[in-house]
C-alpha cells in the first residue's frame, strides 16, 4: 500500500478489523475459512446498515486488496472476492457552501476573545482550502518552504505522493503573509520538534485534521465540513467557465470522472436558479 496516503491505510486497516469482527460471529477464526459467500453476506449486511454506497465500496476495496496479499503470502489458498462488484457511489452530490456562508468564514468578525494570532492562523486556513482547493490532509501536511509567494504558488503533495504546483489566491497570499509574521511565537524555534509545519496548534504541535474541524466550528454560521470548501472551490470554477481538465489537475485527481461530479454540480445550480428566477419555469 506503498502508494495510498495514510488516511487511506487507516482507513483499509479499521475496513479488515471490522470485517473480521463480524466473521468472528460467525465462528470462523482464520482466514482460510472465509468463503465468497461470506463475504458476500458481509456486503450485504453493510447495505442494511445504510452505509453509503460509496463506503461500502471502500471497504470491498479494502477487502480485496488484504485477501490478495493473504494469497501472496501463502495466508490463504484462494481470494473470496474475485468477482466481488458491490455497487459503485451512492451519486449524492458535493455539498458546495452558499456565498452567504463563505462571507461570514472568510470575512466575518473574529469570535469573542479570540486571540490575534489564532485570528491570523484561521484566515490562512481557510483561505488556502477555499482558494486552492487543497485536502485537509494536504494543508496540515505544508512545510514553509512549500509556499512561493512572491510567485502565487504552493507546492503540495497529494494522494498516491503526486505533487502538485497550485495557485493562490491574493487574499490567500495576504493571510499567509500575515500569519507567517506571528508564526514563530506559536511553534517552537527547534525544527526537530515538529518537523517544521506551517500551521500549528495551540500546543505548538503540527494541525491536524480535527483542528482544521475546530476551525470551522467556530467561524461557520451552519455545520460545515472541511471538505465543502473543496467542493465549493471546484464548483465554483466550473461556474465561472474554468475547464473541465483544468479543475482536475487543480484537484489532483487521476480520473477526469471524479471532477465531473462538479459539472452535475454546477448543472443543479443552473436549473435551481432558473426555476426560481423564470417566470414560466
């Protein structure tokens, strides 16, 4: 799994556990026992669990990819999942962020007694999730070395360890510029203590995810998620007449089908607004 980000491995190692949790009810305690109908019971129960579609493929992926290792190495002599195909995403479409509620994450008035230099810090935050579109996993993992801003640029690296150069945006620019001013009285001066992280948290430690979630929770006006400033970056562009191959390498995605979810995006848009706005819709 050389080639997976670590979220993903995560990810994949929690999928196996639970499913050898669940096999464990069924008596079978090694897994040369599992058969293509276990596991085909096992997707199934997933389905009456009402995990999204897109999850359960996730966790037949996982599956498929730890019984192919186990035929590898000898662990098992046959793969219970050739042919396993349970049904691809549910279609549900990325949530996008109404301009109301960007106005108030990115402009609106600091909270009560909130420090200046977490003011500082959040501005750049959300700045680079909204402007260049990045992963919560990328923006934690930034370096201050990674950002060219006399050029408007930021080097970043995504999934399967692919880097990607990506513009920013001057409002972007400016925040960076503004929390980089304050950055050191956050993070220690010793390097080797946090391996030089461009954010950092409260305690001097590198952002995490879960931070990046705090964030939000304090300046959205609605729940929000991270990810719906990426959402809402894409489809924004696609709005503006951005090129569909040209979101997709801003997004660093390997197939121009996972960014034409955006274009079903933008269409809804199109025709929520002519509905409301046309006399005859």
């Amino acid at each position: 799994m050389t080639s997976l980000s670590d979220h993903t491995v995560a990810a994949y190692r929690s999928d196996v556990r639970g499913f050898a949790e669940w096999v464990q009810r069924l008596r079978l305690e090694h897994p040369d026992q599992v058969r293509r109908s276990n596991v085909g019971r096992y997707v199934s129960h997933l389905a009456t669990r009402q995990y999204a579609r897109r999850s359960v493929a996730r966790k037949a992926a996982a599956l498929r990819r730890y019984f192919r290792w186990a035929v590898r190495v000898g662990l098992v002599p046959v793969d219970p999942t050739v042919g396993l195909q349970p049904r691809g995403g549910d279609g549900r479409l990325p949530r996008v962020l109404p301009h109301s509620d960007l106005e108030v994450l990115l402009d609106g008035p600091s909270p009560d007694g909130e420090p200046d230099w977490r003011r500082r810090r959040d501005d750049a935050v959300l700045e680079l999730l909204y402007g260049s579109g990045l992963r919560v996993s990328e923006l934690c993992g930034l370096d201050p070395d990674a950002l060219e801003l006399d050029r408007g640029a930021v080097v970043v690296w995504g999934k399967g360890s692919k880097q990607r150069r990506l513009p920013l945006s001057d409002p972007a620019v400016r925040a960076l510029r503004s929390w980089l001013a304050v950055r050191h009285d956050v993070l220690p001066a010793d390097p080797a203590a946090t391996g030089t992280p461009l954010f950092g948290n409260e305690r001097g430690h590198r952002l995490t995810p879960r931070d990046v979630r705090r964030i939000l929770d304090r300046r959205s006006p609605s729940p929000t998620h991270p990810h719906a400033l990426r959402h809402s970056f894409a489809t924004h562009l696609l709005d503006g007449g951005a090129d569909l191959r040209a979101v997709q390498e801003l997004l660093g995605h390997a197939d121009v089908a996972t960014t034409q979810r955006y274009t079903h995006v933008s269409k809804e848009r199109l025709r929520s607004a002519y509905v409301a706005a046309h006399p005859r819709a």
